[in-house]
C-alpha cells in the first residue's frame, strides 16, 4: 500500500462521499432492499457512553438520517452500549454468534476479535480499501492490522500531547513548554525546591510509556512483531527510561508514575500547580472547563528525543463482523464513516478525524486540535496482537522496580522482553 498526496487523499474522500450518495447498489448491486420493505443493519457502539449525549446526537439525528436519505431501502439501528460493558457484550456476543452487523471497536479489540474468526477482512472484500485507507494517518490505520490483512477502518482517534500548567514555566524562568528531551530536564532542575513536581503520569503502560520509548529512537519490538528482546532493552531505551528514572529519584516525576494511588491526579494536579506537565488527550479540555473555568494550558507536541516527537494514538475502528447478513449495505456505510460530512460532524463533539487531508478543516471548526492534529501525524499503535493488555501488565510489573530502585533499568527491560516475547511467540 503506498500512501498518497493530500490532495489526492482529498480527492478519495470526495469519490467516497460521491458513492455513498449514489445509494447501495454502487457496492456490488446486491439487493438490499426496498424503501417499503427496507433492510437493517445493526450498528452498536459507545458514542453516548458516561452520558455524552452530543455525540450520540450527532449520529441519531444527522449522521444516520444522511445515510439512509441516500440509500433508500436501507436502514441503520445504532444500540449503545456503556464502554465497560462493551468488550464482555461482543464476547459473548461473538460465542452465540449473535453480533451486530457492524461495530465501533477499541483499536486494540480488532486483533482479538480478527484472532477468533468473527471480523471480515475489509482488505480482501472493499475494491476501493487501498484508497480509503491511505487517506487515513498510518498509525492509525495499523490498528486494524493483523496477520497481513486490515479486518476494519479508523472510525476516530485522539493522541496524547504535552500540557503544561503556565504558572509553572513562569516558576521555572522560561517562556515555552520543554520542546526536547534535554529542555525537559533542564525544566525539572529549575523547579527544584519549588514544591512544583516536572511531569505526571498514570502508570507504565503501552498508553503511558511508548511515546517516550519512540520519541528516545527505540520500540518494543520487532517490525515483524516476532521478538521484544534485543528491541525494548536497546540502549536507547534503557536512556530514555534512565532519564525517567533519574527525574523520579530526584522528585521531579509523580509517583502516580508507577501506581502510588495517594498521589493527586493528573487532571488535578496540573490545574492546582502541582505539576508542571503532563501528557494527554484533548477531552482534558472539556473536563477543565467544567472543574477549573479559569485554567488555561499550554498545549505543546510531546518533548522530542533522538527519535522525534512521536505519540501515541487511541480512538475507535469500524469493524464488519463474518456473521452479518446485510455486508454490501454494512460495507457502504462503512465508506460513508470516511467521508468528510461524517467525520468533520463529529469534531465538535471531541472526535478527531482519521483522515489526514481533512486536518486543516478540523482545525478550523476547533482552532484548539491543532496540536493534537499535528501529533496525528507521526504518532504510532501499540502492539497489534491479541493480548495488548498483558503488555499493559508486562511493563508496569516490570518497570516499577526500575523506579523503585531495586532493579537497574536494563535488566527491568530485559525482563519485560522476556515476557513480551513469550506473548509473540503465542
């Protein structure tokens, strides 16, 4: 798959639209139904989860409405399901054979649900896949992938970026957030004795971890994902982990880092000054408006080390599972899910799009993405393989000694290896 212009990409997203406009027999010419006896597909998600309310709003009364205006004879019933509830549900679900016809899964669901046999690869059924795939930011897109082949398309993503607290920079004698691996602990020295700590965090997970392991030039495993030992306990990482490491024993990192749960929060800490900088997502945003009204951070890309500036990406794939009985109507309002009247709707609701050429636009209708639009750009996926929260476990259990001090930061990478090995090799 090569990756295209963005102009060409811009080009995709409008052919797309054009064929989701052109009604469902543009996807085959399967019968589908009739506008008097019309067919349905199932479609279940999270989007009202915790009560957000705009989002599931969005897609009730514009987004679906739009899609069954152009495809007469075709209807979509969206069932919202909590989060927490969602992952047990498909389980189940998948076992009886009772799934929907699609699904907004978790990106890191779609290898464990592609593993059992109850996903459609799109890269084997969608003639124009390749297309509507190099539209999308790599990182992104690599979600899907598993075994060689793409079992769905980004549906939304967010990234994490730095957020910094401004009082804490005037504290420290600088003007701008630490762009650099060296201005970060250049800004920990300067805050000594302040009683403002440099940088918090939730813990040592894929989530947590990889943008600094990326951003320090290293990974967790191999390209061909068959061995983590000789890639995470590279001297790399075992610098950029030190670096850590070092901040933590000097009182410039949150013991939040490696599970203290007495330490303040995150989303506390920083508005109140008790932390300098964190790393997050843009729904801080609007989580800050409501709690603290007259906090203003500092929103800057994740401190660049030897690698880049490289993050993280999470969001949300569409899937098409094996047991639907409608997939040429399901397929197309998978194409409609990549137009841009799709997902520049959705913006203003805290989703960001996954296609890249409609970034500009994104940041025009919330000028306040255009960091986290830039992220996007170079941020990669955690570990495509079934077991991504064993990763998850792997390296908190064996990272936490490295803070802790009783192991060196090599042999605590050498023994996350180990373990993380034994996971590819399943």
């Amino acid at each position: 798959m090569t990756r295209i212009t963005r102009a060409a990409a811009a080009a995709a997203v409008g052919s797309v639209l054009a064929i989701a406009i052109g009604g469902c027999s543009a996807a085959g010419g399967v019968p589908q139904g009739t506008e008097d006896d019309p067919i349905t597909i199932t479609f279940w998600g999270s989007y009202g989860n915790g009560g957000n309310s705009a989002q599931q709003e969005v897609l009730d009364k514009t987004l679906i409405p739009s899609f069954e205006e152009s495809h007469p004879g075709v209807e979509v019933k969206y069932v919202d399901v909590p989060y927490d509830d969602l992952l047990q549900k498909l389980t189940t679900s998948a076992a009886g054979d009772e799934l929907p016809d699609l699904v907004r899964a978790d990106l890191g669901w779609v290898p464990r649900f592609a593993d059992l046999g109850v996903l459609v690869p799109l890269s084997d059924v969608m003639d124009d896949f390749d297309e509507l795939a190099d539209a999308t930011y790599p990182g992104v897109l690599a979600t899907n992938l598993f075994d060689g082949k793409y079992y769905g398309l980004p549906l939304d993503t967010n990234t994490r970026v730095q957020i910094t607290e401004p009082g804490a920079l005037a504290t420290a004698g600088v003007d701008t957030p630490p762009a650099t691996f060296e201005e970060f602990v250049a800004l920990g020295e300067a805050l000594e004795g302040t009683g403002v700590t440099l940088f918090a965090d939730g813990g040592l997970g894929a989530w947590n971890i990889m943008p600094w392991i990326w951003s320090g030039g290293g990974d967790i495993a191999d390209e061909d994902l068959t061995a983590s030992t000789g890639v995470l306990d590279s001297d790399e990482n075992i610098a950029t982990i030190q670096m850590l490491v070092d901040l933590f024993d000097s009182g410039q990192v949150s013991s939040g880092i490696i599970g203290n749960e007495g330490a303040v929060s995150t989303s506390e800490g920083l508005p109140n000054g008790d932390y300098a900088t964190i790393l997050d997502g843009p729904w801080m945003t609007g989580i800050w408006a409501d709690q603290f009204p007259g906090f203003e951070p500092v929103y800057s890309p994740v401190p660049a080390g030897p690698g880049g500036s490289i993050s993280v990406v999470g969001g949300e794939d569409i899937v098409l599972t094996a047991s639907s009985q409608h997939q040429e109507a399901a397929l197309e309002f998978i194409r409609f899910t990549q137009s841009e009247e799709f997902q520049l709707a959705l913006v203003p609701t805290g989703q960001l799009t996954v296609v890249e050429a409609l970034g500009p636009k994104q940041v025009e209708l919330v000028p306040g993405l255009e960091v986290f639009t830039a992220q996007l750009e170079t941020a990669k996926n955690r570990l495509a393989i079934t077991q991504g929260a064993e990763v998850d476990t792997i390296l908190n259990e064996e990272l936490t000694p490295a803070f802790e001090g009783t192991v060196s930061v090599r042999e605590a990478l050498s023994a996350a290896a180990a373990r993380i090995d034994e996971l590819l090799a399943g």
